[in-house]
C-alpha cells in the first residue's frame, strides 16, 4: 500500500503539472474566444526551437499567446516566469510560425494570459501587447 504522506514521484508531479497546464489553456482559449479571438492554432511547437500555447486572430492582428498557470505562489505569479530569455524563445518560434506559414505583412503582438487555480477559484489576468 501506498504511504500517503510521501511526495509524489517525478512521473506523476510531471503529469499533473501538464494536466494544470493543460486546464490553464482551456480556461485561456474560453476567455479570449469571448472577447473575439479567432483561435488557429494551439501548441504550435517547431523542432527544438519550442512552442506557442496559442495563436489567435484579434480582427486582422495575429496574436501569440503564452499561458502560464498556478496553483500557489512558490515560484511566483504566473506572470514572472515570462522572462527576457523566454520571451527571446517565444519570438524565435513566433518567426518560425511565419515562415512555416508564409506569412508576410501581417502585425502580430505577444499577450500572456496568467491563469490562477486557486481554492477552486479560476482568476484570468490577460496582458495584451506584454513584450515586444
């Protein structure tokens, strides 16, 4: 039998992190779908270069959207993993998103929507336009 009061084991904490993430993405693609977003693609990842959680249209602006979601403050608000180098990352595959897509003259932004899953509690913080 189990003993209960042991930490979880890497595999499992691994996938209830990806479950966590995978409801924070949900709860993003329910909140900007509400405001018109025209969601094309999600997890869009190129080779090794990584991966956007969403790409939507808000009216004729492409949008790459990060999602991060908590569900305690040990490391922080969502919000402050979006670090300079993850931002530099996130440009890398918006670029590869381009090429991929042949895309030309069309202005994209960068939102970060902080997703907080807390005491049952779902608190949505959209930044629009977060980094260039």
């Amino acid at each position: 039998m189990p003993n209960p009061s042991a930490p979880p084991d890497p595999k499992s904490r691994k996938l209830l992190a990806q479950e966590k993430a995978k409801e924070g993405e949900e709860h993003a693609c329910k909140h900007i779908a509400s405001l018109g977003y025209r969601i094309i693609k999600r997890n869009f990842r190129f080779g090794h270069v990584g991966e956007i959680d969403i790409v939507a249209y808000d009216g004729d602006e492409l949008v790459f959207v990060e999602v991060k979601t908590r569900s305690d403050y040990s490391f922080g608000t969502p919000e402050s993993s979006v670090t300079s180098s993850k931002q530099a990352q996130l440009k890398r595959v918006a670029r590869s998103y381009y090429y991929v897509n042949a895309l030309q003259d069309v202005v994209c932004r960068f939102d970060v929507i902080a997703v907080e899953l807390i005491n049952r509690k779902v608190e949505i913080r959209h930044h629009k336009n977060a980094f260039y």
